[in-house]
C-alpha cells in the first residue's frame, strides 16, 4: 500500500474505510462511525497511482476494474472521502486547490471556438437513449428547483422553469429571446408555451440541435421557436430578453469578458438576462483532472469573484444574484438513482466501464454540491438601471402565476428519440 496508507490515515478521520490490497491483506481507515465501505484493490500499480494524483487514479481506477467496491457502491465512496475533505473554515483538510497557477488554469480553459465545439461535441453528442434513461422526459440536464425535497424530479424541473421565466420579467407577448447552450429546447418551447415569446436557441451540438428542432415541429410552433448551430460570438441580432442555462461552464475564464461584452451587445436598451450556472461558494479553483479528461474537456465552473469583474467591464448592471445551495445535490441524487437502475440499458448501449465512469462522474458531481462548496448562481442583468422593478415582488407574483396554471401541455412527452 506504500504512500496510500499514509494518504488515507491523514485524510480519512471520519466513516470506516476497508481496502483490501492486492494480496489480500486488510487494511482499516478512520474512526468506524458515519459512513462504511469496502474496497478490493486488484493490482498493485493502483495505489500509487491514487496516492499520485487521487481525483484521477480512483477514477480511472474504478472505471478499469481495478477498485471493486465489496461494501457500499462509488457514492458512498466518494461521499466518504469529501465529507473528510469539506469545505468549511474549521475543517483543517480542506484542499480547495488555489496554488495552481494562473496560467495553467487558463491553458485548460482555451475555448476557441473550434475547440469549444469539440468540447461540446465530447458530452452532448452522446446517445441520446442515455439522457432519456437517467433525465426527466423534458431533458432538462441543469439544476432543478426544489420547493421540497420530496417533490419528484419532473415537477422540480417544471418548477425551474416557472422560477427562471419569472426573472425574465416576460411581461407582455411577443418578446424575442436568445436562449443560449438550449439544449435539446426544452426551456425555449417552455417560454413560447407561457407567455409567447418568440425564441431563437443555439448550441453547439449536433444532437441537441435535431432533436430540438423535431420538437418545435411537433409542437407546431416554428414561426415562434427556431433553433440554430451557432456560436454565441456570431450571432448579430438583437433581442428583449436572453437566458442562459448550464451553458456558461463552458465558456472558459479567458473569454468570460467576451462572453459579456456579446451579451450586452446582443440585449436591447431595456433588455433583461438571467444567467444559470454551477458556481463555488470556496473560491476561485481547478476543474479535476478526470473530470477534464473524461466528461467536460475545457470545462470550469467559477467563483462568483470570478464572474463579476467581466459583467462590470461589460458595463452590464447586475440587478439579482440567488443561489441555489442543494437544488443540485438533489437533483443529481436522482439521475444517479436512476443511471444506477439503467445499469444493464446503459450498458447495453456502451459497455461496463463507461457506465463506471458516467456513475463515478454523477456520485462526484452530487459530493460537490454536498460537502465542497458547489451551488448554482442565477444573475439577472441589464443595461439600464431602470430595466426591472427596483424589488424582487414581481418574480414572485411572476411564478405564483405560472405555478397555478395548468402544467405545461408538453413536460410528460418524450423527446424525440
């Protein structure tokens, strides 16, 4: 076991960690309390390899077959190590990683446009029988809203909806909005459906892009709805409104200012954005190797101190900042809960170690939210400082009034396959 005993004696305190080596010997970590998991180590070359670089030698570890979980599954793993490692000022373990160097950090963020396309290309353009097997049937891949924990998940991303649509101050019809990352058009048909605005959805992968254009088809509402392959930093139009949803993670640091200065260029005098994305509540940090290599290449998800300089630069006016702390936690318990019923369907269309690596992503991604300072900024922004009522009453009389309207017609079909 070499140098991994000494990494797990300093970092697993708390919970009861068994690692089996690869000779069969027992070796037993914390302090027996709280969480409990067993591991089976199949070779020797593994525990140097997470002793080295642990985020990706667990990682491609358990994708391998080389860590075989005997007790417990990889969220209960990996909720063991991050709840040791949590962030919190009293906690003396906590690594949120800020002495990597600047330009390291930007060198994996370089989102050309060609490369951002790619990027996309490399999560997005998936099957897409794997998204319908673990999403809601609306495919909304973004941060629910929980009103209450046990509310379903097709009803907390129904409600997200609701509550992003009220920020977007559509107070009469006919307002043009530019939906930004539209995914496979969801949200866009959602605002056409409630308060017939008239939507333009661009995204960069080729998937989404089909699927979402079949369902403006289907839905009848080509004139108001349209959706294009397209670059943000090519689109010339000017709109009322623009919303922008789990897309802004892939911007990349380097042209956050670029991404502002297109949207304030884009918005009408007295137009109105609402941004939505995966923010740290600890700080400007580094996306993890594996999840770099595996899932989102050129990927980063940002510290509020972060995002802020480039809208002032912009000369936007930041006019509402909510965060949704453990929206995401929950709204990722049920895609693991679901991708972990799906195994033999997901399998079936990949193969065993892809389904390994897309659970070890769903349990890491839910540990973030849970114990490392993950949340979910909304930003609402605008030109003038006069563009939205100076209190937040409207967006709450906005979503009473969607919330008490029949549900959305479209929410329960299934997108087409």
């Amino acid at each position: 076991m070499g140098p991994l005993s000494a990494l797990l004696r300093r970092v697993v305190r708390q919970g009861d960690l068994t690692v089996i080596d690869a000779d069969g010997q027992r070796h037993r970590f914390g302090n027996g309390q709280g969480v409990s998991c067993t591991i089976r180590l199949t070779d020797r070359r593994i525990p140097w390899a997470i002793a080295m670089n642990p985020t990706l030698g667990c990682g491609e570890g358990y994708m391998d077959g080389r860590i075989v979980l005997e007790d417990g599954d990889i969220l209960d793993l990996i909720n063991l190590f991050t709840g040791n490692l949590h962030w919190h000022p009293d906690n003396e373990l906590r690594n949120p990683l800020k002495h990597t160097p600047r330009w390291w950090t930007a060198l994996q963020q370089w989102n050309s446009q060609r490369s951002a396309r790619k990027n996309v290309a490399h999560h997005y353009d998936l099957s897409g029988k794997l998204y319908d097997l673990f999403l809601d049937p609306d495919r909304q891949y973004s941060c629910a809203y929980f009103r209450d924990p046990a509310v379903g998940l097709e009803k907390a991303q129904l409600d997200k909806k609701a509550h992003i649509a009220a920020k977007l101050l559509l107070d009469r019809p006919g307002l043009s909005v530019l939906d930004i990352g539209c995914g496979w058009g969801g949200l866009a048909l959602y605002l056409n459906q409630v308060a017939s605005a008239r939507v333009t959805g661009i995204t960069l992968s080729e998937e989404q892009l089909a699927v979402a254009r079949q369902r403006a088809i289907d839905a009848g509402v080509t004139e108001d709805v349209s959706f294009q392959l397209t670059d943000y930093r090519d689109m010339r139009e000017k709109f009322d409104r623009i919303v922008s949803v789990g897309m802004f993670e892939h911007v990349g640091k380097p042209y956050y200012e670029t991404y502002f200065e297109k949207a304030c260029e884009l918005l009408k005098d007295d137009g109105v954005m609402l941004l939505h994305t995966i923010g740290r509540a600890d700080g400007p940090g580094v996306t993890d190797p594996w999840t770099r290599k595996y899932i989102f290449p050129g990927g980063y998800c940002p510290a509020l101190s972060e995002i802020m300089p480039a809208i002032e630069r912009a000369g936007l006016y930041v006019t509402d900042v909510e965060v949704l702390r453990l929206h995401y936690m929950h709204t990722l318990q049920h895609w693991y809960d679901r991708a972990r019923e799906e195994k033999d369907a997901i399998v079936r269309l990949y193969d065993e170690r892809f389904w390994r690596m897309w659970m070890f992503y769903l349990a890491g991604a839910l540990c973030a939210f849970r114990h490392n300072g993950h949340v979910v900024f909304q930003i609402q922004l605008a030109r003038r400082v006069d563009s939205v009522p100076i209190t937040r009453d409207y967006m709450a009389q906005a979503e009473a009034k969607l919330l008490s309207a029949e549900p959305w017609s479209k929410v329960a079909s299934p997108v087409v396959p």
